[in-house]
C-alpha cells in the first residue's frame, strides 16, 4: 500500500471539532447588543437595524447552541450564565471590531473641530480629564470643551455632545452606550481612624462628624440600608462643593461619599459603613444623534467609551 504523504494524512485523519460553527459575525453582534442594552428594541437601534432581525439573529443563535441564552421578564431579557459565559469570550471581539472601525475612519478622515463633554464634578477632576488629555495627544486638531456641572446637561438641546451619566438615559433620541457600574460609599482617612476608630454604627464619638451637602437638596436616604438612624447624622462640615467636601476627608476632618473607583486611588481613605451605607450606579456614555455624522464625536465617543469600560469593567455587571 502506497504512504500517504503529510498532506494527504491531515486531510484524511483531521476531523472538524465538533459543536457550532459561529461563522456569521452578526449574530455574535446582535447578541451582544441585546446583552449590553436588555431589550430587543434598544439593541436594534444600537446596530442600526429592525428587531425583528435583532430577534432572528437570537433565534438563530440559540439553536445553533442548542438552548436558551436569556430569559424573557416584562420589559427586559435577562441573560442565563451560559449567556453570561458566551458574552465574556465575544466582548473582546467587538473591542477589536471598534478598534478596526476607529483606524478607518481616522484614515479617511480628519479629526477636527470642537466636542463638547459633560460629566460631574467628580469624574471631571479625578477621571474624564485625564482620559480627554490622550485624545488631544492622538488628534492634534481636536478640541475638547467640558462642561463639568452635577446636573445633567440636556443632550436633545445640545448643550453638550457627549455626557457620562449615572443613570440610563430614558429620551429616544439620545444614543447610550452602558461603560459598566460602580458604587457610592462612605470613606475616612486612616488619620480619623486613628483619632475615633473605625465606627460601628451611624453614631459617632463626641467630636466626630459627617461631611455632606449646604444648600443642594441631594438626598442620601437611598444609601442607606438596614436600621435608620436613631438621632440626626451630625454634618458639621457642609459644602456644595464635592471636592471641598473630600478634601476634608483627605485631611482627617470626617466622614464623607465617595464613589469606590475614586476613593480607591486616594492615599489614605478607608472604608467604612460598607453594609449600612452602599449605592450601585450605573455608568453610561451619552450622546445626540449628530454622533452618527461627526467624525470628531464619534472619535471621542468610541475612545472615551473604551476608556471608560476598562476602567468600570464592561457593560455586564457582576452577578
């Protein structure tokens, strides 16, 4: 009998592996849409496309698996943990995807020109900024105007471009894109600590205090869990000023919110309260539908939008 040659062996011997082939591109795509906005609807006008095809898409998806990837609830899909497990391996694909689309639009086309941001106090000095700074590197001929206020900015009327918000945006017209979660805490410095220990319950120790809000009607009923108070927290440094109320707890005055991505690059702040005092907040990248023709808001919004998911860990929260 004659020898195969090497060739003829593999093409002989090797067996395609078993189980699905995910040759379509597109049905990766519309099921991470549908994860990442929780609807049929939303994903359909995040690609661009109808929800029936977002629908079909699924469909076809989930047989070729050969079971359900999410479970249907009044108002939103829910995803299963084998939905959970196929979106951590398909995410870094899109990533690819944008990166690809990204260099070919900056080949075609210029950068230039001015982009609006608006974003919070907080994440203006501690985060945006800093993020903003690259891009300017990358595009010499952008510009970037921020606009930095705790109340939201009004997209439909174009007072900003671009927002990062802590809340889903409920207008039609506005594009969102979810960057991931992360949290409102309350925090001391290690010298406090050493001054009143670290505290047990909302009462503190003669001379200790809370920092929190003057004349902003903010209220922080929401973070708190179990047990009320059994007398009047003690804000005995009051500002509107966030970062005046953080530089008081960064010098060991009291007692203040931060959110936990922020104070965790502080030096020196603690935790404390954490099961009493706790907030999850979404964190989304807003923008009007002019995104879908300027090349400068569509650098920004992809370039911040990734920077933004690295830093709060993708559009699925933890379980």
């Amino acid at each position: 009998m004659a020898k195969r040659t090497a060739d003829e062996a593999l093409r002989v011997d090797v067996a395609p592996p078993a189980g699905p082939h995910l040759d379509d591109w597109n049905l990766l795509r519309s099921f991470i849409a549908v994860f990442d906005s929780g609807t049929l609807t939303e994903a359909s006008r995040r690609l661009g496309t109808t929800q029936p095809s977002v629908g079909r898409h699924l469909r076809e998806l989930e047989g070729l698996l050969g079971e359900t990837l999410f479970t249907r609830t009044p108002g939103r899909l829910t995803p299963t943990e084998r939905a959970r497990a196929l979106h951590a391996a398909t995410a870094p694909m899109l990533g690819a995807v944008r990166e690809a689309e990204r260099l070919l639009v900056e080949g075609r086309e210029r950068i230039v020109g001015a982009v609006r941001v608006a974003v919070s106090e907080v994440h203006a000095y501690y985060v945006i900024t800093q993020m903003l700074a690259q891009l300017l590197n990358d595009q010499p001929e952008l510009e970037i105007e921020l606009s930095v206020s705790n109340q939201a900015d009004n997209l439909l009327r174009r007072d900003a471009d671009i927002a990062v918000r802590f809340f889903r945006p409920e207008q039609d017209d506005v594009i969102a894109r979810k960057a991931g979660d992360t949290e409102l805490g309350l925090y001391a410095h290690e010298s406090y600590l050493q001054r009143y220990g670290m505290p047990t319950a909302y009462e503190l120790p003669d001379g200790a205090f809370y920092t929190g809000f003057d004349r902003d009607p903010t209220p922080i009923a929401p973070l708190l869990h179990g047990p009320v108070p059994s007398t009047p927290l003690q804000f005995r440094f009051r500002s509107d000023a966030v970062l005046a109320r953080h530089a008081a707890i960064e010098c060991g005055a009291g007692i203040g919110i931060y959110f936990t991505d922020v104070a965790a690059e502080r030096p020196g702040l603690r935790r404390v309260l954490a099961e009493q005092v706790h907030l999850r907040q979404e964190v989304w990248l807003c923008a009007h539908d002019e995104l879908r023709r300027s090349a400068r808001m569509r650098f920004v919004w992809e370039r911040l939008g990734d920077a933004l998911e690295r830093r709060y860990g993708g559009a699925a929260p933890p379980a």
